[in-house]
C-alpha cells in the first residue's frame, strides 16, 4: 500500500467553525501570543492562560468533523494514511482516522507543568486553578506552547520521510518546526497543497496548489486518488 502523509493546519478545521490564527478574524488578531500562548505567559498570570484555553476547549468540544476531516478517513480504505497536524483539536480522531500525530498537542487533555510527558483525560471542559498532577505540580493544558520543543518532530520527519503522496491542508506554513516538514518528503513524492491561498503561500516549491476550501478540496483529491488507485 502506498504511504499518503496528510500535513493538516487550522485551515481543515475552519468550516467546523474553529477560528484559524492568522489574518482577519484569526485567534491571534485578537490576543497577543507572548500574554496567553508562552511559558512566560504562564509564569505571570497562569490565570489568564487557562481560561484562554478553558475558552477554546468548549469551542472544540462543540464542533463536528466537517467533510475534509471525514475525506481522510475514506482514504485509509486503498492507503496507508499518517496524519500529522498542528491542530490541538481532536476532529480527526473523532471523524475516525486511526493514524493522528499532534504536533502541538491535543487541547482534550491536560499536563503536568513540570514533566510534559504526563498527561491526563479532563474532566468536563476546564481545567481549574489548584489540580495537579500527580508529581503535586498544578495541571496545564496539554498545548506545546511558543518556545517549547516540539517532542513528536523525530516521528513526524520519519513519517514524511517515507510518504509516497504528501497533501497539505489549511496552515500557512509559517511557524517552524513544522513548516519545515515539507522539506522532509522525498524529492519525488506527489505533493498536493489545499489551501484558499495556496498558490500564494506555496512560493514554487514543487507543490500541486488547490485554491479551495478545505470541505471542496479535500474530498475532491481524495476522489482523485481513490478512483486512480487500483491495488
Ligand atoms: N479551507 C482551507 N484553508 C483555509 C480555510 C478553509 N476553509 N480557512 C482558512 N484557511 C487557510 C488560510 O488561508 C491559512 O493559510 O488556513 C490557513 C491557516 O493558517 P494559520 O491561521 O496560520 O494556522 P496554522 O498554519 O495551522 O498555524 C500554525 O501556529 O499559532 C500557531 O500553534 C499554532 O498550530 C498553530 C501554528
């Protein structure tokens, strides 16, 4: 079976009524990074940062997978498919897509502040002041925040590493490490880019750019690749 390796950003999840982060209306129009989305933040008014999260938790519990999500999943049929997103939504697991890598951790669930690797379930949909983990340390979400390394980069090159088919959807590709993910796809892996600025963000680098919404675009590549694979 080939490999397809799908790179997902908040772009596939935008129809599912999730704010994306860049440009108008985006996430960080209206909050400043450094204040909610940085160790330093939590540091100073860790607070603030919960309910910024505690905030986008219901929001993501409230959404449904829309048709791109739903796409990828009847790709496993005639593929082998990883997922690698930079979404702390659960949207792709819960459309039923088996193979999900999140680059930047899954909002669902929450962490110790002073061992990352602990993580634990929620609880309804916040995360209180005054729960901890169980090293005693009070409990974050499980988010990898600006600064931060980004502990699942080994298993995502290797993933990329070994696509045959390589589809990005929805990320402006800006924020490095995991913009540099492309780079790691062979030289001759099909690389298919649906965004609704693709061919302005794909800046010539040997991507087949889809200017589309997520919900168009995506099943439109999956019917496709589904139609043109026959073992
Ligand atoms: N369908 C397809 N693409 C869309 C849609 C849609 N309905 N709506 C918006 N887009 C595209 C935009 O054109 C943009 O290129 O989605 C992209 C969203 O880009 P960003 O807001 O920058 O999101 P993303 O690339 O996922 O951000 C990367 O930055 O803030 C951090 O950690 C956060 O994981 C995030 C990372």
């Amino acid at each position: 079976m080939k490999h397809v390796v799908v790179f997902t950003g908040a772009g596939i999840s935008a129809e599912s009524g999730l704010k994306t982060f860049r440009g108008e209306d985006g996430l960080w129009e209206g909050y400043r990074i450094e204040d909610v989305a940085t160790p330093a933040a939590w540091v100073k008014d860790p607070e603030m940062v919960q309910h910024f999260y505690n905030i986008r938790r219901k929001s993501v519990l409230e959404a449904h997978p829309n048709a791109a999500h739903r796409a990828l999943v009847a790709l496993e049929k005639k593929y082998r498919v990883s997922i690698i997103t930079q979404n702390i939504d659960d949207l792709h697991e819960r459309a039923g897509s088996n193979t999900v890598l999140h680059l930047h951790g899954l909002i669902t669930r929450s962490q110790s502040s002073v061992n990352p690797k602990l993580t634990y379930p929620i609880n309804g949909s916040e995360i209180s002041m005054g729960e901890r983990c169980e090293l005693g340390s009070q409990l974050r979400p499980h988010v990898v925040w600006f600064g931060e390394p980004v502990p699942a980069m080994g298993e995502a090159i290797g993933m990329c590493r070994t696509a045959d088919i390589f589809i990005i959807i929805g990320t402006s590709l800006q924020v490095y490490p995991a913009a540099g993910l492309l780079d790691e796809a062979p030289e001759n892996a099909v690389k298919y880019f649906v965004d609704r600025q693709a061919s302005a963000l794909s800046r010539d680098r040997g991507l087949i750019c889809i200017d589309e919404k997520a919900t168009v675009g995506v099943p439109w590549i999956v019917e496709q690749l589904t139609d043109s694979q026959m073992d």
